[in-house]
C-alpha cells in the first residue's frame, strides 16, 4: 500500500489509559444491555433500601461486551469500594484470605475468568460466599488444627466467557445471574458516537454506521477500531508533533477514514478478520470436519482464543457449523468465502 501508515497493534500504558477513559462512570451512562441493567438497577435501589448487601453477581457473555464495566458500576452505584483480580490468580486458598478477610461490610470483590479459578479455592469461596466465614486447615494428619476466620458481608462478582465450566455448586451461590449478549448496531453507533466525543472527533452517521456494521456486536472492537481510524485521521491531517488530536478543532473521521483504518485492520465486510478468515479458508478447502486443535495449530493460536473469540462470531454470522466430528463451513461460508474467489469487501 503507498503512503504506509505507521501501524502499531500493541497497547501501551497509554493505549490502556485511554481505554478505561472511554468506559461510563455510572449505569445511567451505560448503553446497551438494557434488560441486564435494568435487573442490576431495581437489585441495587432495593438492597440499599433494605440496608443489605447486594447478592452476588454472575457475568457471563463473549469477551468485550461489558462485564467488567458493569462490575465496577455496581461498586459505584453502592458507594462501595471495589477490589479486582482474577481466577488465574487465585491458586491456593491462602490467597483468597488476603482478600477476603480486607474487605469491609458491602464490598464488592470482582473476580475475572472466574471459571479458571482452582477447584480448591473454588471450595472455600463457598463458606465465604454463604455464610461469611472461611475454615483454614493449618496443618495435615490426626492433630490438624482449623482456624475460623470471618468475613465482613460482601459481593462477590464473577465475570465468565464459559459459564458451563463453573461447577453447579459454585453457580447455585450467585443469587444475580446475567448472560450479556451482542449489541446491535444501532446501540454500537450510539457508543461510537459518545467514544468519539470523548477522543476530541467527529464521526458523520455514515461513517459510524459504517463501522458499527463490522465490530463483532462488541463494543471493545468498536472503540479499539475508533482509536485506531482516529490515528490514521491525525496522520493524514498532518496533526502530529507533538499536538493533541483537538487542539485545532474536532478530528473528523470520514467515511473514508474509517474505510482505510479497517482494511488496515484487515477487517472485511462482514466484520471478519484475518484470523477469522483463515479458519474458514482452512474449512472450506477440508474434506472432513476439524478439530479445534488442529484449527489452533493452522492458524497460530491458542484453542481458547479459537473457542472463546473466533468460533462464536462465525458461528453468529452463520458461516461455522460445529458438529460431533468437528468444526465445518456452513453453505453461507461457501457462497461468500468460496475458495480462490477472494476477500469480500
């Protein structure tokens, strides 16, 4: 391509910075989702009402769609304090007590990827969970000694790409269960809109609906694209040394903009990207189903990043088929995708 744009996928500090100053500062803030926000609304006003804590809350839904926003709107809404980490890093119980024995009454304790949390500390959240109190065995054999530890009531709140993966017990403790799902694209254009505001650009409807039309239903794509299409609009401009994108007026991200910062991005029309494409060009030219595995190794990636990101997009646009024996193309794959015919636009 002439005139290469200096393209850098990787997200610094600032990249990140920039991220979180994009999320609402309060439920009412919060577009999409509706119904969910809606039960965590009436679940909130009516706890504080009575004075009790907020049962605890489950998340579950593709990543990108809110659930950790959500988590920390909760905190807000119940001028609580919020404490975050995540399952991978709760391996043993011990580190459980740190943090659950600090936390004061009606805080809210969020745990990402709570599905990969280790099944034995999984166990002593139950007591927590229930009954606020954690039983630590100090030692092993005939003379082991257990020390009760109590817990001030708080919320715990899990977030999850698989919920199947939480064992039935750990589930049933969730008093508050929600599934976030896609947003259309009218919501994703409302959040463009607000993002954009907020980046110090413009974006006309055309080139919003544009793009809301190819971010995988999820707002984290939306406004990792619009970040990006806002750099190739400071660079085209000539805003650079140093200036910020506002200080001579609002960035307009044109229709053009956006075009040029999604083939950069190498996401197509139906909002597929590189990767995306090479599982379905893998499946189309099988002669058999594949496993996931055998798609990970083709394509250079993790089978949760296949499972957990790429397979429920494609198998919602209607072009991926699982069965028993594997993964196909659907006849849909096969009139857009077909082999040796090309990328659609």
């Amino acid at each position: 391509m002439d005139d290469e744009f200096p393209f850098v996928p990787t997200a610094d500090a600032e990249e990140v910075s920039v991220e979180k100053s994009l999320r609402p500062t309060c439920l009412e803030e919060f577009i999409g989702q509706s119904r969910v926000v809606e039960n965590l609304r009436i679940a909130i006003d009516t706890a504080k009402a009575r004075g009790d804590v907020l049962d605890h809350v489950l998340f579950s839904g593709m990543p990108g769609l809110g659930k950790t926003t959500l988590s920390c709107l909760i905190a807000e809404a119940l001028g609580s304090q919020l404490r975050v980490t995540s399952g991978p890093a709760i391996e043993k119980p011990k580190d459980l007590v740190g943090l659950l024995t600090n936390l004061s009454r009606g805080d809210v304790l969020f745990i990402d990827e709570i599905h990969r949390i280790s099944k034995e500390s999984e166990e002593y959240l139950y007591s927590a969970m229930e009954d606020f109190r954690m039983d630590i065995i100090l030692s092993s054999g005939p003379d082991a000694q257990t020390v009760r530890l109590t817990v001030q009531p708080f919320t715990l709140v899990g977030a999850t790409t698989r919920e199947g993966m939480l064992s039935a017990p750990f589930r049933g403790r969730f008093g508050i269960l929600e599934k976030l799902e896609l947003y259309p694209p009218g919501e994703l254009s409302e959040i463009i809109l607000r993002s954009a505001r907020l980046l110090g650009c413009t974006i006309s409807q055309e080139a919003c609906s544009h793009l809301s039309e190819r971010c995988r239903g999820t707002p984290r794509y939306a406004n990792r694209f619009l970040r990006r299409i806002r750099d190739i609009a400071q660079y085209r401009t000539g805003r650079l040394d140093g200036h910020r994108p506002g200080a001579t007026g609002p960035l307009d991200l044109s229709l053009a903009f956006v075009r040029e910062g999604l083939d950069r991005l190498g996401i197509d029309g139906h909002g597929l990207d590189r990767t995306d494409r090479k599982i379905l060009e893998l499946l189309l030219t099988a002669d058999e189903p594949v496993g996931v595995k055998t798609i990970a190794v083709s394509v250079g990636e993790e089978e949760r990043t296949i499972e957990d990101v790429h397979e429920p997009y494609l198998i919602q646009r209607g072009m991926l088929l699982k069965t028993p024996r594997g993964r196909r193309a659907s006849p849909r794959a096969f009139e857009i995708y077909r082999p040796g015919v090309g990328t659609p636009s």
